[in-house]
C-alpha cells in the first residue's frame, strides 16, 4: 500500500501553504504545486504548463479541474473523478469531478 500525505491551507497571516510528504517522511514545500498518486508524472506536466502566480479562486479550480482530467484520462489506476477544493480567506468551495468510466 503506497500513501502519501499532502497538505493545504492559510498560515497565520492569511498566505497559502502546499505541502506533501513521501513514504519516507521527506517533506516537499515548494510553494507552487504538489503532487502525487499513480498519475502524478501526468499532473507535472499539466501543473507547469497551466499553474501561475495569483490565479483568482474560479481559475484554480479550472486549473486543478483541467490537470487531474488530464491525468486520469491516462492512468486506469487512478480512479474515476476527484475531489476539488479551493481554500481561500474567507470561504472553502469543495466541488466533486467526475473522468470517464470506461
């Protein structure tokens, strides 16, 4: 069994946080993106080439939405959807994607 934990959220004064840990207990902080899973060589791509600085709420979601499609449309293993959620100062928005079933 293969786990890896990922974190987001605000720190203290209101900045966002991403975080994820290995199955070794290495920490990766790179304050733009993370990510893992079966299709994670999948998400790299599509993270760097859509992710950018101050993206509004609406457009993050758009951007995790687009990259996860992406990546499950070429990994079988990775399941049939994802769950998106959008942390901002005020509000968090959790929306529920759904990939083929095929």
């Amino acid at each position: 069994i293969n786990a890896e934990y990922m974190g987001a959220g605000l720190d203290a004064a209101g900045n966002p946080y991403i975080a994820c840990m290995d199955l070794f207990g290495s920490e990766c902080a790179p304050g733009t993106f993370v990510v893992g899973g079966t299709c994670s060589d999948s998400l790299w791509g599509m993270c760097e080439s859509l992710w950018r600085p101050d993206l509004s709420p609406d457009e993050l979601f758009e951007t995790i939405s687009q990259a996860m499609l992406s990546a499950l449309d070429r990994d079988c293993l990775s399941g049939w959807g994802a769950s998106v959620v959008v942390v901002t100062n005020d509000k968090v928005i959790s929306r529920e994607i759904k990939a083929r079933m095929d």
